[in-house]
C-alpha cells in the first residue's frame, strides 16, 4: 500500500518509530494508503533541517527566492491533473472543483508570493531637526510552523508555506492527517524546483503529536494555523507562555443577509454556490441565511427547488455537484447537528439523509440540507456544522439583519445582497467580519487581507499581511551630525 512519507531536508523519509495511520477515500470508504504517524523526533529532525537551511535561505537573493517559487508554481499547473485527483480522492470534493479551483489556487499562491517579495519594502521615517533617519528592516523569523485543515487541503497549505518561505523564513510544516496526499506529492515538485533542502519539511501525523511537537517547540517562533476554533484555543494557549507570533484562521458561521432589492437570480444562483460548495466545507460558506420577510416564502421556494437539482455524486463524474464529506467522523458530526435541529423544532425543508452513491455504497454521502430555524440562537444557528447544511429564517428590518449577523461568537466573513449602496456602506461598518462580501461571494484578490474576528481568529493573512506576519520589523535610528 502508498506510504505517505515525511519530506526532511530535501529527502522523503518514512517515520522514526515507524508507526503508521490509515488514510481513507472518502468517496467509497475504503483505505488506499498509510500516512506517517510522525512524533516528536521526527519533528526535531525536522527543526534541524529547517534551522541549518536558514542562514542561507534568508541570505538568498530575493530574485533567486521568487525564481524558485514561479518555478513550484508552473510545475504545479504541469501536473494539475495528477493533483486534481490525488486531492478529490483523499478529500471527496468533486475532480471537477480541485481541477478548477483548489490545485490553480495552490499554484496562484506560490506565484503570487514570488511575486509579492519582489514588491515588499519597508519604511524610512526622517526625524527632521533631531538629525536622526530611522529605517525599518523586516527580518525573516527564522524557523515557522504552518499547520493547516482538510477541508482545501494544498490550497491552505500552500497560503501559509509560500508567504513563509518568500520572506525568507524556513520552514516545518504540518498538513491534517485527512487529507496529507497533496502535501506529499509537493515535496517532490519543490525538489525539482530546486528548493535547497531543509527550506521546506513536511510532516504528516496527528495533531495531538505531530502538530503539538511544532507548536511546543521552543525554538519555532512563529505559528500559523487554519483549523478548528477549539485547536486554535489550544494552540493559544500553549504558545502564549513562549510568545511566539501566531496567526490563526479558525471557524465560522457565517450570514448571507438578503434583502429584497437584490438582482434575485443572481442572489440566488451564488447562495446556492455559497452553501454547498466543497460539501459546504469551507469556513467561508453563507451557512445561516436571513432573507428580508417580503421575500422570505418567495426565496424559500426557489431556493429549495434549485438544491434538488444538485447531483450528489462519486467526485470523479463530471455530473457531480456535491461530492463525499472528508470523513466518517465528520458525516456523523453533521448528522447530529440534523438530529439536533429536528429536536430544537426546527423544520427540515430539504435533505438531511445520507445518500448510497451506486457503485460506491460506503461513501460519505449527505444530502444537501435546508433547515427553516425559528430562534437565531437555536444550536444549529450557532454552532459551526461544517457541512452540507444551511438554515433559513426571515428578518423585517435592517438593524434586526445586523443583530442575526453579529449574534454568534464567530465572524469571519460575512455576504450581504442588496442594490442600496448606502445600506451597503452602514452595513458593511456594522457586521463583525473579517470579509464583507457585498452581491458576490468568495471573490478573493489575494492582494487583499484575509482573517477574522472574534472567535474566527487574530491576525490577517494574504498580500503583505502575510510577509508582514511572517518577518519581524527592527527599528534602525542613525543620528546623523
Ligand atoms: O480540525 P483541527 P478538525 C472546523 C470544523 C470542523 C472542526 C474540527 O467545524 O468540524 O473544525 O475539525 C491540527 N497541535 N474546521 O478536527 O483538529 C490537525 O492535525 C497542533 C474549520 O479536523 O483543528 C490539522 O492539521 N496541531 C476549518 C489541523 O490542526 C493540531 C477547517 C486542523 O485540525 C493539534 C477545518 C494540536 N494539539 C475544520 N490538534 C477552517 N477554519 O477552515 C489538531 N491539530
């Protein structure tokens, strides 16, 4: 069976206590390959390898460091199929979405980061009339950890480990041990790159070990993280007493607000998109939607008409909309959240069964789930599902939309569809979101800054965020006579 190795100072290696975990295809529930359950050791050797490659990595030119990265990124595109497919077998979104989107955003994130470096620059501030200039150098941090989740696997992956990398940073890196195929296969692109080794270490395991070796280590000073909120709690704490940087992008649960002004087919055709999308594993789905009253039974209509079409699927048919979710474990945690909104009496317009695929009977397979919800705060309107699920529910005013959108702990992105332009602007001001979306959905710039608020996360990543994050700023005064 596939040995999914780690990827140490340039070279694949197979785990110190040889100690190994199933890694299952979500499309038919079967076991395709073994992942290295990597400890502690293998992170240390890890660290090693990262350190000893820092002096020179950091002291690279910064036309040789973006030479390296377009280099990743066009031999990602060359091998966009094998990456396709490797992604939506271990993953269970549908080929056609890791062909479009997932693996061309892994490699836009590598271009775009070697890109970037070349544009970084600092600040100069004179202090007229005390004869002293002051400049700013942003330092490379030295070693980093970059652990990301399973739900876009390369493509988060490659979000952290490209900005860490221009800016000069080694680093030790942790994809999630549902979904680490795409992360393997990396290494071997970054080899042919030609990546000095040791710039970049992959390990694979669980989060408890492996993942907890790097946030532990003392001497990795910067962490960022994608994950679930209660990880990211951990990972706080744990890090808080060493302080090191963190950048954490956590859960959400986030309002697609409509309001009767919207162009309504437009509305209607990227809500659907906005619930569903990748199994509605994405912490930026719409997952709760509030729907201004006059047009409430209207949308509910439509809406539930055009999410029967969606074809539930085997992720290798070009006809499929929505594929298998991630994980047994998974499909039973959303499951409970349909058992609990049938107890919290909440109705389910739609969905809410598992699907049996012909030919792949022990898939993962959910029906794309429509639930009316009578109280904001009812369990499914708080808590973060994660998965094929979005709930509906009415609201008469504008402050009402606002008090919905803002009433959980979580705020990471927010959709708002309306023509209003002075609604847009007192709304936009009001939700409590990293990203307002406003008559689009998911439209990325990654010159843009991306994060949340709340219990969604600290710290802001993409465009100079994230070479911001990622270096440490020195003041250097010069007195001049
Ligand atoms: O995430 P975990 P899980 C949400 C979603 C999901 C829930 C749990 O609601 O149902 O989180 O998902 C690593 N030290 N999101 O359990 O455990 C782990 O190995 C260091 C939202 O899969 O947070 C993996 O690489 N690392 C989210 C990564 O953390 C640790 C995407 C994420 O796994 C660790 C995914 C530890 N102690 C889930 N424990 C989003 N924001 O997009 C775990 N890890």
């Amino acid at each position: 069976m596939k040995k999914i190795l780690n990827y140490i100072n340039g070279q694949y290696a197979p785990p110190i206590a040889d100690r190994w975990l199933d890694n299952y295809n979500p499309s038919n529930g079967e076991i395709y390959s073994q992942i290295a359950a990597s400890t502690e050791e293998d992170v240390s050797l890890a660290y090693e390898a990262a350190s000893a490659a820092f002096p020179a990595w950091s002291n690279t030119s910064i036309d040789d460091r973006s030479a390296i990265m377009l280099k990743i990124a066009s031999l990602i595109d060359d091998n966009l199929e094998r990456f396709a497919m490797a992604e939506s077998m271990d993953n269970g979104k549908p080929l056609s979405l890791a062909t479009a989107i997932d693996i061309p955003r892994a490699s836009s994130n590598f271009r775009f980061f070697g890109h970037a470096i070349t544009q970084f620059s600092s600040e100069a501030h004179e202090s007229v009339g005390l004869n002293t200039m002051n400049f700013t150098l942003r330092q490379p941090i030295g070693v980093v950890g970059c652990i990301s989740p399973w739900n876009l696997p390369l493509y988060l992956f490659s979000w952290k480990i490209a900005p860490a990398i221009a800016a000069g940073n080694t680093v030790v890196a942790k994809p999630s041990e549902v979904t680490p195929m795409t992360a393997y296969l990396l290494g071997e692109i970054c080899t042919e790159a030609g990546l000095p080794d040791g710039v970049l270490n992959i390990v694979h395991g669980l989060g408890p070990s492996a993942g907890q070796a790097i946030i532990a280590h003392p001497n990795i000073k910067a962490i960022s993280f994608t994950g679930g909120t209660k990880t990211g709690e951990h990972i706080a704490r744990t890090a808080a007493p060493m302080f090191k940087k963190l950048s954490l992008e956590l859960g959400g649960k986030n309002p697609n607000i409509i309001f009767a002004d919207c162009d309504y087919e437009k509305m209607l055709a990227v809500s659907v998109k906005s619930s569903f999308t990748n199994q509605g594993q994405i912490c930026l789905c719409g997952s709760r939607i509030f729907v201004e009253k006059s047009i409430f039974d209207r949308f509910k209509t439509d809406f539930v008409a055009k999410v029967k079409e969606l074809n539930v699927g085997n992720p290798f048919e070009a006809s499929t909309d929505i594929g298998a979710l991630v994980s047994k474990p998974h499909l039973e945690k959303v499951q409970s959240y349909i058992k609990i909104a049938e107890d919290e009496g909440a109705k389910i317009l739609f969905g809410g069964k598992t699907v049996k695929v012909p030919g792949s009977e022990h898939g993962y397979y959910l029906e794309p789930t429509v639930i009316e919800v009578y109280d904001d705060q009812c369990r499914v309107n708080q808590e973060e599902i994660f998965g094929p699920v979005v709930t509906l529910m009415p609201f008469e005013t504008e402050e009402q939309a606002v008090q919905y959108a803002n009433g959980v702990m979580y705020g990471l992105s927010s959709t708002l569809w309306t023509s209003d332009l002075n609604r847009t602007m007192r709304m936009s001001k009001k939700l409590e979101a990293g990203i307002v979306w406003v008559n689009t959905w998911m439209n990325r710039d990654l010159r843009t800054p991306f994060g949340g608020v709340k219990n969604s996360g600290v710290g802001r990543e993409g465009g100079f965020e994230a070479l911001r994050f990622f270096t440490e700023a020195k003041n250097v005064c010069i007195k001049y006579e």
